[in-house]
C-alpha cells in the first residue's frame, strides 16, 4: 500500500524568513505524482506545487520549490521569504497512476508565520 | 466562479437520517473524486468517477454510502442511516488530466 508520512505535526517561521517542510512516501510505482497542497483556515484545498517522479529537476513555483529525491523517497517543500499569508496546513500527497490518480495524503503539517 | 462548487457547505442532522451531498465539477472536467477528511487529518479517497462511470470505491465506503454522476457532469454522494462516526468533511475534486485535482470547499458534516 502507498503511505505518506509527514514527522512534523507543527512548524513555526519568522515572517520573511524561510521554512522547510519534510515528507517520505513508499510506493512500488515506478511513475507517480507528488503534490503539496495547502489548506488554509478556510478550509479550501489549494495546489502548491507537483512534482513527476521521472523528472530529475526539482519542480519550483515563485516562493515555493521541492527537494525532490527518489531513491530516498523524500520530498520536502521550501518555503522562503515566508508571508503572514502561508499560514495553513500543508499536505504532502502522493498518487496511484494505475487506479484513476486517487491521491494518498499525509497526515499534515501546521505551518505558522510569526510577525 | 468556475471552481469546483460543493452544497451544502454545512449539514448537521440527526443520527439514523440520510444526508446527500452535491458537488459540481469545474465545466469539462471528465474525473471526479470524493475524499473525506477528519479533523486534523489528511483527506482520504472514497470514490472516482471517470465521466458517468464509477471507476473505483474505497473500502472506507460502506454500503450505507452511494455516489453518482449523472451524465457525467455534477455528482451526489449519499448517506444512509448516517452515525456519528460520519461525521467529517467531505471533499470532492476534479480534473481533467491525470495529474491535477482541484479541491471544492468541502461538506462539512455533523452528526449528532
């Protein structure tokens, strides 16, 4: 079965500074997905930033950008010059290509931005 | 607004009623995917549709639960004889490729 596992329950950042939010996965798929969505306190689920498995270079969106790497199924997302704005959970998500793309979601990290 | 639109936002019922849920795709989106999600949790799959066709179902869905698609564009995900244990916010997501969801805002369910 495909897990996403997520060790930091709650981080803490300084506005302006920059943050990094950890994720491991174990998959047997030799091609996936991998997502960091954001949900902030209203509770919509916004796409950060994907990331295919078969392309070696680290996806980056503006602030955002991943630490992408396979063999050690890690895929951390940095967050710099941190805005009050960033404030939400972050979910760390994997999906199964064979079974309609169905995503696999850890269980979340809490990230506050500290004026 | 062409996001993904979900109703109602909120429901609270009553334990043993039956409770459905609407969500409306973002127009031409061919998948459709339920989640739900519990407080302080990660989202789960329950179900896929691709077009009108249910492609897939968790084992999370019982049978008190159904969904459909209708012609493949709006989908409705019903509750029988809803507990306690139901209780969550459901989510819906579609999208059009392989490798994009785009969450609606959620259902959120409390069953007292």
């Amino acid at each position: 079965a495909q897990t996403v596992t997520q060790s930091q329950p709650e981080m803490s950042v300084q506005e302006a500074e920059t943050v990094t939010l950890s994720c491991t996965y174990d998959t047997s798929e030799n091609n996936y997905y991998l997502f960091w969505y954001k949900q902030p306190p209203s509770r919509q689920m916004i796409l950060v930033i994907r990331q295919e498995a078969y392309k070696q270079q680290n996806a980056t969106e503006n602030r955002f950008s991943v630490n992408f790497q396979k063999a050690a199924k890690s895929f951390s997302l940095k967050i710099s010059d941190s805005q009050l704005g960033d404030t939400a959970m972050y979910f760390c998500a994997s999906d199964l290509m064979e079974y309609g793309n169905k995503l696999v979601f850890g269980a979340g990290t809490i990230l506050r931005v500290k004026s | 607004d062409t996001g993904v639109s979900q109703d109602p936002r909120h429901k609270i019922t009553k334990r043993g009623q039956n409770v459905t849920f609407r969500c409306d795709p973002i127009s031409e989106h061919n998948r459709l995917y339920w989640y739900r999600q519990t407080l302080g949790q990660g989202p789960e799959f329950l179900t896929y549709f691709q077009n009108e066709a249910q492609l897939e179902k968790s084992r999370l869905l019982s049978d008190r639960f159904s969904a459909e698609r209708p012609k493949g564009s709006f989908s409705t995900l019903e509750i029988q004889r809803t507990e306690q244990g139901d209780s969550a916010m459901y989510l819906c997501a579609s999208g059009a490729t392989y490798n994009e969801q785009f969450f609606g805002p959620g259902t959120r369910l409390t069953v007292l």
